[in-house]
C-alpha cells in the first residue's frame, strides 16, 4: 500500500470523491502540514485549524494500491477538483486552512509529483500555487469529519455530483 495526502479545501467532499476512486483502500480526514510549513505543535482542533494561526490544510490522508491506482491518475484526479491557481480557497471556503496542497511521505513520489504539475501547469495561464512538501504533521480531525457526506448527505460540497460520478468510473 502507499500513501499520499491530499488537500482539496473543505475536506468533507474531497474525502467523499477520493474515497469512491477504485484502488484508494481507505481515507482519513484530517488536518496537515508540510515540513517547510508546520507551525502547530499538539493535536489541533477544528475551532484551532479555522483561526487560520496553525498553519494547518484541512487535508485527505488517502491510502491506495499502487498496482491498481497509480499516484499519477490520483495526483490527476486530484487537480479534476481544485482550482490549482487559487490561493488559500477552493470554491466558496476561503482561508488558508482551504489552500490546495499535496504532502507525501515518500520522497521517490516527487518525481511523479513535478511531472504531474508540469502536465497541470501547461493547462493555465496563471501559477499553479498547489502547495508540494514532504508531510511534517497530520492529525486525524474530529470524529464528526470522517465520513461526513455520508452521515449527512444534504452537507455542503464544493465539489460536485458530476465529480463524484467521474471518481466512481475512473479506470
């Protein structure tokens, strides 16, 4: 198994569409940081992540199958739902703990990474400004974040029907 995290802004929907990708064994909401950018020490609280001073994304710990998902189609799927040329929002969430990013754990997955954003970047006139680093911390969020769409499904999303659909027949 290998792991990738993931932040998409508000993480209730992209735990959702992450978690309906064939391959991706399992997803864990959560808030986190890269090494150059880790301010928090301790185990955060959603009220803490919001006041914007932990330097802290809300983020999709996504466990997957590399040899049926590879972190390029993921790392793909990813930028399907984010405005990768946002700067600390994603759809209507604004603040930095909405900012897109992608951490790894795994420094080899670099590689994939660049050539992922070099493909991203020849498809927009501005910077992409989707945040790369190795992972410094992840907390796991509250037990009322994990699964949350599922629990609720009328909760809001930034990310639409449509995107789901495409997560769930992605091959």
């Amino acid at each position: 198994m290998a792991e990738i995290y993931l932040a998409a802004g508000c993480f209730w929907g992209a735990e959702k569409y992450f978690a309906l990708i064939s391959g991706v064994i399992s997803t864990t909401v959560g808030y986190a940081a890269g090494e150059s950018t880790i301010k928090y020490k301790g185990k955060p609280t959603y009220e803490e992540v919001c006041t914007g001073s932990t330097g802290l994304s809300e983020t999709v710990k996504v466990v997957y199958n590399p040899e049926n998902l590879s972190l390029k189609k993921l790392l793909l799927l990813f930028f399907d739902v984010i405005d990768p040329t946002a700067v600390n929002r994603q759809g209507y969430d604004v603040g930095t703990q909405y900012r897109s990013a992608i951490f790894y754990t795994d420094p080899a997955d670099t590689q994939t990474i660049n050539e992922v954003f070099d493909t991203i970047q020849s498809s927009y006139k501005k910077p992409i400004v989707t945040e790369r680093d190795k992972l410094g911390a992840f907390f796991d969020a509250e037990e009322y974040h994990q699964k949350y769409l599922d629990k609720n499904p009328g909760g809001y999303c930034h990310i639409g029907a449509a995107a789901f659909d495409k997560a769930k027949n992605a091959n």
